[in-house]
C-alpha cells in the first residue's frame, strides 16, 4: 500500500494489486471514523488490519464503512460483500448496476458523506453501461481527487469491448461523451485515481504509472486530445483479447459472490495419496515455482504458472473456473500468493497443495520430465545448423507485428492449444515470448499436448532484439 497525498485532513490509501495491475482506494476521516473503500478486491482484510479493533477509539465510536463500485468488474471479484459481512460496509455503486444483493443505487450527482467531505457519484458510462467516478469533494466543496475506475486512466482508458463487438462501438462512444464532456467539468489540478492500470488486461495504452492529474492527463493523453469521436473511437477499439474467465466475472459480481471471508483461505497441506486421488478426479496440477525449478524437473502434465508474476490471468484464461485445482509450490509463501491470485477471480476449487512440494514426489520415486531450456545466442547458433528447431513466437499478434524473428511462427499463448496441429511433431520446438514467463506457460502446454521435443527459450524477444537487431522481422498489418 501507499498513501497519496490529498490533504492532512484525510487519509487516502492506494493498495496495488499487481497480477490484475489494479488498484483500489482507502478512505479514512480518522476524527469523524469514517471509511470508504472503493473498488474493493475479494481479500479485504488489508483495508482492516491497520486499524485494530473496529470499537478501539478513546470514546467507542465503531467505524462506519462504505464500499463503493466504480462498475461490475470483469477481471476480479469484489470485496464489497466481504466488508459488509466483515464491518457492516454500505455497498454503494450506480443506478444502472442493478445488482442483486443489498446495496445502494447512486444517481448521477448524488453525494455520500464521509465525515465533512462528500464523494459525488458522475455517471461515466463507456467501459460497462453503468460506470461511475466518484469525485472526492473537501469540507469547502473543493473537487480533490476523481476516483475514476476505468472511465479514465493514466495515458488511456478501459477497453469498450467487453459485452462483444456489437456493443463495442456504441460503448466507444459513451465514453467518448464521458471524457469529453461529463468529465471536462473537472478541474485540471484534480489528482486522478483509476482503478485498471498498467497489466490489465481492461486497460489500453498505459505504462506503470499508477496516479496522474486531470491536467496531465489533458496534455498527453491520447484519447483526451482525440480531435473527434471518430478518432477516439479509432483508439479505444484497438484492443487485444482478454482472459477467458472475463466472461463469467461479471454475472458473479452481479449476483454477489461467495463470501468466505477477508483473508484468502491458506492452501491446505495433502499427503501424496490425497494429492494422486485428487488428481485422478480431474484436478489440474498447477506448478507455480519458478521457471528454473520447473524446468529441472516436474510432474509430467502439469502446468506451469509462476506464483511471482500474473498466474491468475493464464490460470483464469486457460482453465475453467469449476474445475479443481492442485498446487505444487516451492514453499508456503508460494503456495498462500498463488491461493490469493486464484481466490481473487473466484477460483475457489483450490484443493491443497502437495505437502513437501516436489522433493515428496521424487521420494516416492516418482518420473520426472525436464524441459530444455536455450538463451537466444544458442538459438542464434541452431538456426544456422542442420538442427534448426522451429521458433513458435507465443505473444500477441501486435507485438509480433512490430518486430519478430525471421521464420517464427506466431501462434499467442491463449490460442496455442487450439492451434498445436500446425506445429510439427518430429521437429524441435523453440518456444519464445517477449522476457519469458509465458514461454514456460506454453512448454507445459505442448508437453500436456504430447509434443517431446520442446525448448524453452529462458531470455525471450528482446534478448534477440538487442543482439540481432539488423535481422529483425518488421510486418505492417494489411489495411
């Protein structure tokens, strides 16, 4: 967490979640004990710790919390219902929402007290139908800072494409009005606080940076100085695909989720004859060491999702959300990061993790398989030789297009099982990406779809880049 400088009257707290590349907002009013938290992930308990117990003030006055929703979320699930199991939290978003489950519908303009200042709810339709910004107003009516979801972000805004290609295009044009004119009433010196940010697959045209003023965002970013809507529209639509799990996402934070509680639960430790059973029942075995430890050596089928980058969108993206799951990590920090990932998209069928982790399996005297791994001066070397693997460039179709090894084959992570028949058998594969993550994630993949002769590429794209850059490959996608 980190707090953003507003005003000492009051404490605003940012809380990054980086494998969803979200952000979400505490609101403290310490003299008057009320908070706000808005857009909420499912683990909640961070929002609460810090401040002890809810009656702990000097008169016994409790906390009065508040959850407030920017939009129905599409990539997490959210904590709304958790902090009103956990403080009796008011969930709080816009009319259109229309959520099944207790809350309360804010019309365009309205305001909620917290303390002496208010938030006012602005309608800014565009990245769903019935988004929200809530503009935080101090006790002299002074707009502060703008809360602003996916509505807008630091150098772009949310992705309209959500409800399928026939809404896209209107969706655009909402949001074009959203920005253009809802929110061209806000003044330049108000600190901007989105949601979506760098690593989001919502996102669009955004780097790392997580905070920004409405007066910078003015001078640079793109679809803020779009000179018609047409151009915005030209911008906002040039998107890649989102994770699978998106689809479902929005039907469970309408209907409410589970509430379980605001710590993700602790993976539970299984013996190996539990682990095997589970196995056997159809539960995939998630490997979420590192690629390294994974490469050494692992259980034949299993997939391979670091815990330490965004295992919970290729999780999310490759396997269905009703199907159990098993972990194999190198420790309990592993094992508690990957069950937080996966408890935070509603991935709730996490069986355990293998007491022991690989060190019980070799115990048992159980097979291994390894996978060979290259930096990109050997696959330089192989290229030239009479043992030259075929290169399957797993990125994007965007990124392969501004720039790609001569030869490779692009087939994206995501359509890669459903495309594996265009790839040899009897040759070696030499799997890439741009720095290596998710060319662990598609060796296992290939593995799980029978094919024996796979290398994992450990240094990705930009290594080739920076040592071969007069060999590049550069496409312009056909008009």
């Amino acid at each position: 967490m980190e707090r953003v400088v507003v005003d000492p009257r009051i404490e605003v707290t940012q809380w990054v979640a980086p494998e969803l590349g979200n952000s979400s907002y505490r609101v403290l009013l310490p003299d008057s004990r009320t908070a706000a938290v808005v857009d909420p992930v499912r683990d909640t308990y961070g929002y609460l710790a810090d401040l002890g117990s809810q009656e702990d003030g000097q008169d016994g006055r409790r906390w009065t919390w508040k959850a407030l929703e920017t939009h129905i979320h599409n990539d997490f699930v959210s904590g709304g219902r958790e902090l009103a199991a956990a403080v009796g939290a008011e969930v709080a978003t816009g009319t259109l929402a229309e959520l099944s489950f207790e809350h309360r519908a804010l019309r365009d303009a309205e305001r909620i007290a917290l303390g002496e200042w208010e938030l006012e709810a602005l309608a800014t339709p565009g990245h769903t139908p019935e988004h929200v910004s809530y503009l935080l107003r101090d006790p002299e009516d002074r707009p502060r800072a703008l809360f602003s979801g996916g509505a807008l972000m630091v150098g772009g805004a949310a992705r309209t494409d959500l409800f399928g290609p026939a809404r896209a295009r209107p969706l655009a044009r909402d949001l074009y009005r959203s920005l253009h004119e809802r929110l061209r009433k806000v003044p330049s010196d108000v600190l901007l606080l989105p949601t979506h940010g760098g690593g989001s697959f919502c996102a669009t045209g955004t780097g790392d940076r997580r905070r920004s003023t409405l007066r910078e965002e003015r001078s640079t970013n793109p679809l803020l100085r779009a000179r018609s809507m047409e151009e915005f529209v030209a911008r906002i639509l040039e998107q890649g695909p989102f994770p699978r799990y998106y689809l479902g996402m929005r039907k469970l934070n309408s209907g409410g989720a589970p509430v379980l509680g605001p710590r993700s639960p602790q993976p539970r430790a299984l013996p190996l004859d539990r682990f095997d059973r589970l196995r056997a029942e159809g539960a995939a075995v998630i490997d979420t060491r590192p690629a390294e430890a994974y490469d050494a050596g692992h259980i034949p089928g299993s997939l391979a999702v670091d815990a330490d980058g965004p295992l919970s969108a290729w999780v999310g993206w490759l396997l269905p959300p009703e199907r159990p799951l098993v972990l194999l990590p190198s420790n309990e920090r592993e094992a508690e990061e990957a069950g937080r990932q996966l408890f935070r998209i509603g991935f709730d069928l996490v069986q355990g993790a293998l007491a022991g982790g690989l060190a019980t399996w070799k115990a048992a005297g159980r097979a291994l398989q390894t996978t060979r791994t290259v930096r990109m001066r050997e696959l330089a070397r192989l290229l030239s030789t009479e043992e030259s693997p075929v290169v399957v460039d797993v990125r994007e179709s965007h990124e392969w297009f501004e720039g790609h090894i001569p030869g490779s084959l692009n087939l994206p992570l995501a359509a890669l099982l459903e495309r594996s028949h265009e790839l040899p058998r009897d040759i070696p594969l030499a799997v890439h990406c741009a720095a290596g993550y998710r060319a662990t994630v598609a060796a296992s993949l290939l593995e799980q779809a029978g094919f024996s002769k796979v290398l994992r590429v450990s240094d990705g794209y930009e290594a080739w880049k920076a040592r071969n850059s007069s060999r590049l490959s550069e496409v312009a996608p056909q008009e």
